[in-house]
C-alpha cells in the first residue's frame, strides 16, 4: 500500500449488509486493497438502531450528529470529535439521534469477511 489521504467526498455509501434500517457504509481501504485494516465512513439516518455482536474490533469517530452505543449496563453518547471502541465479541447497539449521524471507522480485522464467517 501506498500513503493515501481520504475525505467524505471520496465515500462511495452502500447499504450496510444484513441491515434494513437507514445505515450506509463506504470503505476506502478494506481487504480489497491489500491492507491489514478497513478504514471507512458510516452515515446514519435520524432514529436508527443497529444491534450485533462485534464480529471484529471497531473503532468509531462521531464527524456530524450524535450516536448512543450501548452493551449490557454501560450506554454511551458521541458527539463530533468523539471516539467509541467496540471490541469484538461485545454485544452493542448503535442509535442515532434525531439530526443522524457521519461517522469514521477502522476495524481490525477487515468487518465484511467477519460478518460472513460469524453470519451477521
């Protein structure tokens, strides 16, 4: 890999796989480029709630809006310039609040090919 620099303009948003809810995904490097880590965007839509068990560890950064991550007794607000760290095997959810929100994130290892071992 080569020294890259990424900004949201660069996002390509996807559904996230496996969610009906209003949550989309974009990786800018995942298992696809070669390296050893998924880097990417999370844009979530106002009202919004994801529940799984973190198939790898995450770490998230709030860029717009406000999200509530929870797991068992310990809940969480983020906010712009917030980071929350979701370590694998931690039961969470995610719920955006009323405005949405952006997110970035890193995973170790990559989240897609987790997900299709663990069948999330």
């Amino acid at each position: 890999m080569r020294l890259q620099k990424f900004a949201l303009t660069d996002a390509v948003f996807e559904r996230s796989p496996g969610q009906d809810a209003d949550i989309d995904t974009a990786n800018l490097v995942d298992e696809n480029h070669g390296g050893p880590i998924t880097i990417g965007y999370g844009r979530y839509g106002p009202d919004q709630s994801l529940a799984q068990v973190m198939a790898v560890d995450d770490v998230m950064i709030v860029l717009q809006g406000r999200l509530t991550v929870s797991s068992g007794e310990v809940s969480v607000t983020a906010g712009p310039g917030e980071i929350v760290h979701m370590p694998k095997g931690e039961p969470i959810s995610i719920l955006s609040h009323g405005e949405g929100a952006t997110t970035a994130y890193v995973t170790w290892p990559h989240w897609r090919p987790a997900e299709a071992v663990s069948g999330k």
